[in-house]
C-alpha cells in the first residue's frame, strides 16, 4: 500500500488511517492520496478483525481538499476537455462517498486542524467527527468558483440542516471547533494534544461491542437516511434474525443473566 495514506491497527481492533501527505496538507484531489484512501477503506471493509477506524491526517492540516496548484494549471481532476473532467470526478474523487456510503466498518474522523473543501467534505463521509481546538471546517468551493463536485452538497444538509449547509455553502466561510460543536457537525472539541486519545476512547466505546452487530447497526443508519419506514423495516428483520444466531449474542444474553463482563469474539 502506498504510503499516501497509512493503516494501522492495534489489538483492540481499532484502525487508525492517517493522511501522509502533511507537506502538500494531505489533498484528497491528488491522485496517490486518492488511491492510497480508496485502497485503505476497501482493506478495511475486509478486514474482519477491524471494528472501528480513526481518520486524520499528518501534520498541521486535516485535508486542504483540492490541490490549487495543479487545479491553477488546469491539471488534477479538471481538464481541458470538459467531458474528462466529468469522468475524472466520476471515476476519482467522487468514489470516495460510495466507498464511506457502503463501508461497514465505523469511522471516526479525528479533525487535527483545517478541513477545506473536500477536506470538509471527507469529515461528513465518516461517520463520527471529533475536533481539536485548532480545527476549522469550510465549504469553500464558491470562493475559487467551483461548486461540490463530491457529494458535499448530499452531505452537509443532512448533518448541520438546510439553513446551515446554505450559510456554509454558499458564502464559503470557515467555522472554526467551537462553531462547529454549536451546529452538530463535531460531537466533541478537545485539546489539541488530546485529540486521538479523545478519538481512541470513542473508538473503544463502540470496539467493545459485538462486531458483526456494529456493522449492521451503522448499515440501518446509512440506509435510514434515504429509505422509507417499511423497506427499513424489512431489512432490519432480515438482519436480526442473522444478530440473533451469532455467537456473540448469546454470550451477550448470559454475560447480563450471570451478572458478569461479556466476552465477545465476533462469532
């Protein structure tokens, strides 16, 4: 694997996937971080032993987005020919959302510093968002001209509110963590110094449950955003009756019958 984007895992199960790129400010636009990310998340969703993932990035920086450099010299995913642009989003940076959209495996985005654009928009594909004090969120596109290319546009809403996408959106301004934390974009704000331990006790927080009932839980939620009542509850029918016959449920039940601290193998 590339050394754009680093994955590491301890024995709790808890992966820590951390952008390389800190003299660039970790671009997700370029094309070796890109890869390195979709490659790590593909590693992830298969891993069985993984029960939860920690995302930052190097550095100062939690993700510029785009890199102006090469997007000022019509390079990285724009093109002269503005139907290989089109194809250059679809089958680049726009992968990135499908992979989080589908990915079963939780991912707390850990935000060291400036997510900018499509660095914003990474911390939305994650499921869980903790911030350092240092911080700060835009949705600037509009200030270079340009608008979401990556799903920014589906993101935001659903997790600050119209009103507040919009103001973000379309005036391009930063928010800076404490902002953050006010509209729901961050659950937490934390020291600087104390952010991935802030991470890694979340982490633990969902490591520690079955597996295989983590996965499908945050599967009902993904699918939550957009199903209507009925096919939800279909689906959440057909994945219990699976949770019920794991291993892990059992144990569950005699662990709180017993009186004692369960112990889970996610079998």
């Amino acid at each position: 694997m590339s050394d754009a984007v680093l994955y590491d895992m301890d024995d709790r199960g808890i992966v820590i996937l951390t952008l390389n790129r800190p003299d660039l400010r970790n671009p997700i636009s370029d094309e070796d971080v890109l890869q390195a990310l979709l490659a790590a998340l593909d590693r992830l969703q298969r891993d069985r032993v993984a029960r939860v993932a920690i995302l930052t990035g190097a550095g100062s920086a939690f993700s510029s987005g785009g890199n102006l450099k090469k997007m000022g010299k019509g390079g990285g995913l724009n093109d002269l020919l503005p139907a290989r642009t089109r194809l250059n989003y679809r089958f680049g940076i726009q992968k990135l959302p499908l992979a989080f959209e589908t990915l079963e495996v939780p991912v707390i985005a850990a935000v060291n510093g400036p997510a900018i654009g499509a660095g914003c928009d990474l911390t939305l594909m994650c499921d869980l968002r903790v911030a350092s004090e240092k911080a700060i969120f835009a949705e600037s596109f509009v200030k270079i001209g340009i608008v979401p290319g990556d799903g920014g546009a589906w993101l935001l809403p659903r997790i600050v509110g119209f009103s507040k996408a919009c103001e973000m959106a379309l005036t391009g301004e930063p928010v800076d963590a404490a902002e953050a934390r006010a509209i729901g974009l961050v659950s937490s704000v934390v020291p600087h110094d104390e952010l991935l331990d802030a991470a890694r006790r979340l982490a633990m927080r969902i490591a520690v449950n079955p597996p295989h009932a983590v996965r499908m839980t945050k599967r009902l939620l993904r699918e939550a955003w957009t199903a209507r009542l009925e096919p939800l509850l279909e689906m959440s029918a057909a994945m219990q009756a699976l949770a019920h016959e794991t291993q892990d449920h059992r144990e569950a039940v005699a662990a709180l019958l017993e009186k004692r601290a369960p112990n889970f193998t996610g079998e």
